[in-house]
C-alpha cells in the first residue's frame, strides 16, 4: 500500500486541506500508517499530477492561501483499482527482536532497560487508543463509517496490547534465567 491510497481513503470522506489530512491521519490513521506533514504535502503534489486529487484555493488573512483538496474520479477509479487488489502480510523489520535475538551476547540490562523503555511507549499508545475507543463507544447507532474507523482503532488496541504482553512474557523469562 500506498500512502497515496491512505490519502485517497481519508478524501473520500469529505475534502481535506493538507494540515487536515495530517491531522486525520494524526486522529484516526496513526495506529496502522503513519506519515509526516511534509510527506502528506509531497503525496498530495503527485496525486493532483496524476489526476487523483483537485484542489480548490481559499484564500486566508495574514496567511498563505489554504489549499482544501478532493478526490477526482480518476481517484475514485484508482482506490477501487488498489481495493480489488489482494493484499499481503507487511513483513516485519523490528529491531527489538533483533535485540531479543543477541541477548545471550550482551548484557540483560540493556535489554531489560529497552523493553521497559518499549513497554512505556506502547502502555502509552494503547491509551491514547482506548480513550478514542472510549469516546466511540459514546456514540449511539454511529455511522457505518465510523463504525469502519472503530474497526481499524481496535487493530490498533490489539497491536500494542499484543506488544505489551509479549513485553512482559521476554521480561518473565529473563528473570527466570536468573534464578
């Protein structure tokens, strides 16, 4: 996948400046695709070059014009040409395992203090995560698009759920290797 397809998907909602899509990407998107400011920018010049996206210019006081973009037809016809398409696991590139990997060759605390640093960072999203889940859960007979966007959120849950318990499980074993 494309971030170019996750920009497509977040325009077919409704248009978007850039600053907005970054921040859709920020509220919703974040827990399966992440992508700078500058990267959205960049993706949004490619679209609108291939005929994917138009834009619409707002003029703003004191500021540089606001460019609120949407999808095209064309844009429409590539996201169902990318949506048909199968698609595959995304392997995985994780230094962390790697680390686990040495562990007989190093010492256990630097790995012990990196898997409590990790575990901080994903005790953290899955917060973060649940607090938005939280506030879906709010919502009374939402919209099937919402309900789609709760769908992903919860991906989201389980990943850093699934990395905090594996976490905990190298953790548990370090220190009965100790013993």
């Amino acid at each position: 996948m494309a971030l170019s397809h996750t920009i497509l998907a977040v325009l077919s909602h409704q248009p978007y400046s850039g600053y907005d899509i970054s921040k859709r990407f920020e509220e919703s998107v974040s827990c399966y695709w992440q992508a700078s400011q500058q990267q959205i920018y960049r993706e949004l010049s490619k679209m609108e070059h291939q005929g994917w996206v138009t834009y619409e210019t707002v003029p703003q006081a004191g500021k540089p014009d606001k460019k609120i973009y949407s999808i095209t037809e064309a844009g429409k016809g590539e996201l169902v040409r990318w949506y048909s398409a199968p698609t595959e696991p995304t392997p995985i590139r994780e230094d962390l395992l790697v680390k686990v990997l040495a562990a007989p060759f190093v010492s256990d605390g630097l790995l012990v203090q990196e898997l409590h640093r990790r575990r901080q960072l994903h005790s953290e999203k899955w917060a973060n995560y649940q607090a938005k889940a939280e506030l879906y859960g709010a919502i009374a007979d939402p919209p099937k698009m919402e309900q789609f966007r709760y769908l992903t959120l919860r991906r989201g849950l389980r990943y850093e759920q699934d990395w905090i318990d594996w976490i905990d499980e190298v953790l548990d074993f370090l220190k009965q290797a100790k013993a």
